[in-house]
C-alpha cells in the first residue's frame, strides 16, 4: 500500500532496476506501427532474460510494468501521471477494444485516464532511436530525471 493508505499502482511504462519489474509484453509491428503483444503472466525481467533482447537495447523489444515511483519519476506530478495524460490527449487510439492486460488492475494509466490510456496503450514503445517530433512531446521528460521517457513512434 502507499503511504496514503490506497492500493500501489504499477507503472506500464517502466525502466530495468525499478522495483518490481516485469515484463509487460513484447515488442512487434514494425518502426513506423510497433505493437506491443501482452504477456499473459507475471514474467519478472531479470538480466537474463533482458539480455535477450542483445544487441538492442532491451527496451526496445521488451516493455516492462514495475512499481510506480510516484514522486521519483519526472512524469508524477504529485497525483497524476502526466505521461499517462499526454498519452490520451495527443496519440490516437489503435484497437478498437482493450487489450488482454493482466497489469490493468493496478495499472496507473488505467486508474487515471480508464479505457482511453488502453486504446492508446499498444503503440507505446520504451526506447526507439527512430522516434518522430510527436513521440518527442508526448513523452516530454526532464533532462536527469530518473524516470526516463516512456514513448516511442507510433503510425501515422
């Protein structure tokens, strides 16, 4: 539980080396259209298994859920998270209905922004070099913050 007595929430959008992380699902598609395929049970993301992903950069195959670390991530504003804000407000939907999550129980976007964050959910890649000026806005982070980015590029 948090320190104001509600349920934690996960962040969907995580980094290697935060508490508990996971992997949320596998990165498919393609550059211009990724797609996240959503793991269907709870896969820790231990070394190994990131290592995987050699030689790119593990977050941009894997997808990875971890504790939300409120305050310490540049997205939080102090209740809400602002990536998962931005996310609703400037991408489009990509499915037409919510994706088979076993995150959504505690999933922050979910809790905040409900069904609209799932639409858009899909399309959110962690780590892409290729990544356009509305990926940029969207994922918007503090230079030397500690929770970096959670965006990639999307379709047009």
């Amino acid at each position: 539980m948090s320190p104001r007595g509600e349920r934690a929430l996960d962040c969907p959008s995580a980094q290697p080396g935060m508490t508990d992380a996971r992997i949320l699902g596998v990165v498919g598609g393609n550059p211009d259209a990724p797609r996240l395929a959503y793991l269907n049970e709870r896969v820790a993301a231990t070394p190994e298994i990131l290592g995987q992903a050699a030689p790119a950069p593990a977050g941009e195959i894997f997808r990875l859920a971890a504790r939300c670390e409120e305050a310490r991530c540049t997205h939080f504003d102090g209740t809400r998270c602002r990536l998962a804000s931005r996310i609703v407000a400037l991408l489009p939907e990509v499915v037409d209905s919510l994706p088979p999550c076993i995150l959504r129980p505690t999933c922050r976007w979910h809790e905040q922004e409900g069904r609209a964050a799932c639409l858009r959910c899909p399309q959110v890649v962690t780590l892409n070099s290729d990544t356009d000026e509305l990926m940029m806005r969207v994922a918007l982070a503090a230079p030397g913050a500690e929770c970096e980015p959670g965006i990639a590029r999307t379709g047009k």
